[in-house]
C-alpha cells in the first residue's frame, strides 16, 4: 500500500493561514450582529477589524457603506457608496445614497451624475432626481454669493467628539441636547448606533459680560438607559416639554434614530426607539411631576421635538403619525382655557413635505423655523422659515449659505429675533457629530442688475433708449469709504452683489457723453434681483434734449409733482456735471393765439429755472427760454386737423448745452 505524504511545513502554513480567514470571519459574524441590533457604531469597529484581513464580499461593502451613512460619516459613506455601486446586481438605491454623500461633501456637480444615474433605473424617482439636481444648482449658486450671516462654533459650550445640539432659551441661558455624559462601567450606558453615551440635556448661562458658563446635567431628567433630548420652554419658564426615547419589542419598520428619523428597510427582530414628549413642571432650580403627553402613542409612532410658542399657547412638534404628508411632518397644538392641549393638527402642504421635517422653534414674533429635507436645500437638513401661521402658511424660505451648509444644519433659535442666535450643525465633522454654533444675520443678499442707455431720437422725433456699451461706473455704499469701479459689457449690463438695506450710489462716465449718477436704496423687502438704469445724453453744444413726462395743467406753468420727479433727473445731471451751463426752453402746440403761446411757454420755462434754483443749482448756470410754437416739430399748424398725440408732441420741455 502506498501512502500519500505530506510535508509538516505545508501542514503549518495551512494551520497559520487559517487562523487569520478564521478571526476574520469572527469578526465579521460579530459586526453583523451589531448591524442587525442597530448598532452601528460598533459594527464598524468589527468590520474594520474584519476587513484588513480579508476583501469585503458585496453584503459587508453595502453594509459598511450604510453604517457610515447612518452614523452621519459622509467622507468615509461617499467612499464606500463608490465601490458599492461599481458592484454588480446592486440595489439602484445605492445611486441615490452615493449622490447624497456627494451632495453633503459639497461635490454637487458629481453629485447631479449620480441622481441622473438613479433617475435611469428608477424611472418612478424621475421627478424626485430633478428637484434635487435643481438643489445642487441653487446650492452652487448660493455659496458664490454674499453670506447671509457669520457663522461661528460656539467653543465654550460644545465638546470633542461628542454631539452637541438643538439649543433652546432656558432662563438666562439655554438648554439643549449632548451625549457627553461619562460613560460608567457598564456597556449599557453606550448607545451602539453612535458608540457614544445616550443624550441627555444640559443648561448653559450667561454672565453680565455675555460670557458662557460650564454646561450642567439635568439631573431632574436624566436616565442612562434611553435618550432625553430636544426640550422647549416658554417665556416664563413655569413647564419643560422634551423628546424621550421608549424602547418597543417587534416593530418591523420604524423610526428609531431619536435624533434624526432614519427609517431603515430591514426587519427590526426585538426592540426599536420611539419617541414620546414629556412635561416637567419647574420649581427654582428643580424640574418635577413628569408627565406624558396626551398625544403620546409610543405603541404606533413617534411624537418628539417640542417647541412652544413663547407665551406657551402653541405646541409645535414632530410625528410620523398615520395620515402625515412625508416621513414626518409637523403638527401643532393649542393650549385650551383648562389648561389642556386641543387635537394635534397638520401644521399644512406649505411646511411638509414627502420627506422629513423636524425641529421647529417659534420666535418672539410668532415666527416658525423648521428644519427639512423635503424642501429644496444645500444636502442633509436645512433650516427654513415660514410665512403664516398655525396651518395656514403661505412661503417657506430656506435661510440660506452659511446658516445652512451641505450637512446638516438644524435646531435654531434666536436671541434677538431675526439678528442672533443660535444653531445646530455637524459641518467640518469628521465624526458625524454635531456642535453648537453662534450667528449674526447679515443684510439678505441680492444682485445688483446695472444697466447703462443712451437716450436717442428716432426719425419720428421720439425718444428712444438703447444699451449704452463699455461705460466706466464707480460704486460706492452709503457709510463706507471704499468704491469699486466696474464696465458695463456690449449690452449696456453688469451684474454685482448687493444687500438689501443698504443704499447705493452709482456714477457713469463715459467719453462724449454727460455724467450720470444714480442713488439707490435697496429696500427690505427687495427681490433677489434689483435693476437699476443710468441713463445718458451726448455731451453736445446746442442739441435739444427733450425732457420726458414734463406736463403742466391747463394754461397753468406750476410744477406739478410729476414734473418735480424728471426735473430732479435734471437737478443730479448738473450737479454731477458742474461745468455745463444750460437752457431750459418750454414750447407749446400750435393752438391759441402767438402772443399767448409766447407768453406761456416763457412762464414754464422760468417756472422750470426757478425750480432746480430751489434744488440748488446756480441760477448762473440757467437760462430760460420760451419758444411758444415757433418750433413745432411735426406738421401740425394752425388750421390742420392733428391727434392729441400729435399736438403732446410740439408740447414740450427741452434743455440744451450752452
């Protein structure tokens, strides 16, 4: 009998090359049980561990992806997203994660490749994919515009790597959310979805020097099994309502990220978070008699977020409800004469969306901010504001770059309504987490649209205006010092930013033609775009330039207000040009008498001088002159039948250069 004989050193090799595949795949079964338990945190941990000995098969890619998507990881979920969909047979939703993460890294033009990608093999999401790449457009285009606000992290409240969030006034100071609890000895105090402890609510107070305080626990509140989180007081500080998790056995799908709504797609085999609002009642220092809300339906869906009106009369909050418009929505209620709350009711199509809204806060003015990511944003949530009120609002406004950036941005409120405040943001992240950041709004920006013409006549003696091209224009802003000086192009055009609030000065020159400037004051309630005209006239000896609009009453030479507004056009032409002398003349139609017609186009004409006299203008520079209807310009004489328009011709105020 022969007998097969195999070396002992290859015996070894097998045995050692075993043990790492063996580990691996230790690991891997342990991240996976992480994975399914929602434990996400951890479960990288394991496949990291898992896959720096072997490749990940197509399962663990997906999942690792999900994990960093999950755990807010956008740099390391954009990496994996891009393997993911390079595999064969993989979930078409994957193109939309991928472009998601491409959009909160700020990568909007691949971003707009990818959701095209998505649209292609999910023709029912058509729709959805344009609004979002029209999204990442309007972000482009917002982040190349002035800030609407300076934006700072707020150092002395936050702290590294834990999150930080949702502040809200609280006494002198705020109250908000964080996870930087110690973590104790036992592993139950680490909440497995983030790696870090459950959230719970701290307290921050000013000094007399606007100074921040070290945060202190809630300890009134605080449990180290569930998360407490999100809370709103009124003015008068008498009742708290926050957010509180509850643990529910065999949900199949629900939402169980207390702080960001995720809905995940994969059965749920014991527990999931709900969430639920509670009430405390404040006596000094110390919160009591916690209570549930009447609304409360842990068994069914989420009810959190709480924010009151300041007064304490409206109660806005979250919920992913039956009979919502999206993932979750936002729903109020109204405190009733017993002191009980009314029936909740859809806060409306205008705030929800097919997607998630949360986080709302009612200012001073009644004012409601809200987070979304329904409503067209830069990537993640973004902060809105609605016009309205209750469920019947009319515009939602995203507040724009920087108070929203391509993360997520949520959880404001103001100290000085529409001025300062504070916001929630995971921005420059690198963990996911989030911090607390300071602002002040800045004038809402807006673009200054300039247009330069030449006024001209045209054959039939009526002026025209066509672009004036290549005019040098110098502008300055009321109150500063420094001017820029900027071309208008072949058009007559240029375009450049501006705020609202602010007032403007604009002054054109260009060769053979006189200076013309122009002050303009951008009002509050601006459009995005402002247009504004600096309109010119030759600088020629003798030629008549009509004056538009220049009428008079019935044999009267009063100034009328209507001709105060154009002679004050002419009131700014001399004074930027303070060289020119000028004559004023004023001519009539043919009917009436010569004498009369003499006599009273003299008069306007005086009327005409004495006016810009009274604005200033060096009556040295004047002269007037009254032509009568010596120089009609049509055909229009005496005994020849014209229209009313044809007379309103030979009916007109000219200067000319003298």
């Amino acid at each position: 009998m022969r007998y097969r004989f195999t070396p002992i050193y290859l015996l070894i090799a097998a045995m050692l090359g075993a043990a790492p595949v063996a580990q691996a795949q230790s690991e891997l079964r342990k991240a996976n049980k992480h994975y399914e338990n929602y434990e996400f945190a951890l479960a990288l941990d394991q496949y990291k561990a898992a896959i720096a000995k072997r490749q990940p098969d197509a399962q663990t890619t997906q999942r690792i992806a999900d994990a960093y998507r999950l755990t807010r990881r956008t740099s390391e979920a954009e990496v994996w997203y891009a393997k993911v969909v390079a595999l064969p047979g993989r979930d078409p939703m994957s193109l939309y994660h991928y472009a998601e993460a491409l959009r909160s890294n700020g990568k909007y033009d691949e971003a707009k490749a990818q959701y095209m990608l998505w649209a292609d093999e999910m023709p029912q999401m058509e729709e959805r994919a344009q609004q979002l790449m029209q999204a990442c457009d309007k972000s482009m285009k917002w982040m190349t515009q002035l800030p609407v606000a300076e934006v700072t992290r707020l150092q002395s409240i936050n702290t590294a790597n834990f999150a930080d969030f949702s502040p809200m006034s609280y006494g002198n100071g705020i109250i908000f959310t964080s996870d930087r609890g110690l973590r104790g000895d036992s592993k139950t105090d680490i909440y497995g979805w983030t790696g870090r402890p459950y959230l719970q609510l701290y307290t921050a107070d000013k000094d007399m020097n606007g100074n921040w305080g070290a945060p202190v626990a809630l300890q009134d509140v605080q449990t180290s099994q569930y998360h407490n989180a999100t809370a709103s007081a009124a003015e008068d500080g008498g009742m708290l309502y926050f957010t509180r998790t509850q643990m529910v056995k065999k949900r199949e799908t629900g939402d169980i990220d207390p702080t960001s709504w995720v809905k995940d797609k994969e059965e749920v085999k014991e527990y999931v978070n709900r969430l639920e609002i509670y009430s405390a009642k404040r006596q000094g220092s110390n919160l009591s008699n916690i209570q549930p809300f009447a609304f409360n339906k842990v068994e069914e869906y989420s009810v959190g977020h709480p924010a009151l009106s300041p007064d304490g009369k409206l109660l806005y909050f979250v919920s992913d409800m039956p009979g919502g418009k999206g993932e979750t929505d936002i729903y109020f209620v109204e405190r009733q004469a017993n002191g009980s709350w009314s029936e909740p009711k859809n806060a409306g199509h205008v705030i929800n969306t097919s997607g998630r809204e949360s986080f709302p806060y009612v200012d001073k003015n009644g004012k409601l901010f809200f987070a979304s990511d329904g409503h067209i944003g830069m990537g993640g949530l973004d902060i809105f504001s609605a016009e309205g009120n209750h469920a019947a609002w009319t515009t939602v406004k995203n507040l724009g770059h920087p108070i929203n950036s391509p993360q997520n941005d949520y959880g404001i409120m103001y100290d000085k309504a529409g001025e300062t405040g504070l916001l929630s943001s995971n921005r420059d992240a690198a963990d996911g987490t989030e911090d607390i950041f300071s602002f002040t709004m800045l004038q809402k920006p807006v673009v200054l649209a300039i247009t330069t013409l030449e006024r001209k006549q045209n054959e039939k003696k009526r002026n025209i205006q066509v672009p004036l091209p290549q005019v040098s224009i110098t502008v300055s802003q009321q109150n500063l010092n420094d001017s820029v000086m900027v071309m208008s192009d072949e058009g007559g055009k240029y375009f450049m930013d501006g705020r609202m609030g602010n007032t403007y000065s604009f002054l054109g020159s260009k060769d053979g033609y006189l200076k013309q400037s122009v002050q303009a004051k951008v009002p509050d309630t601006a459009p995005d775009t402002v247009h504004v005209a600096l309109l010119f006239d030759r600088n020629e000896v003798n030629k008549a330039i009509v004056l538009e609009n220049i009428y008079y009453d019935l044999d009267k030479w009063d100034i009328r207000p209507d001709a105060a507004k154009e002679l004050d056009k002419l009131v700014t032409v001399l004074e930027t040009n303070p060289k020119i002398k000028i004559e004023m003349s004023a001519h009539t139609d043919s009917r009436e008498s010569v004498n009369y017609n003499q006599q009273l186009s003299e008069r306007r004409a005086q009327a005409a001088v004495d006016y810009l006299v009274s604005k200033g203008i060096d009556r040295n520079r004047l002269t007037a002159k009254g032509y009568g209807k010596t120089r009609l310009r049509n055909g229009c004489t005496d005994g020849v039948q014209c229209s009313e328009e044809e007379h309103q011709l030979n009916r007109r105020t000219e200067f000319k250069i003298k």
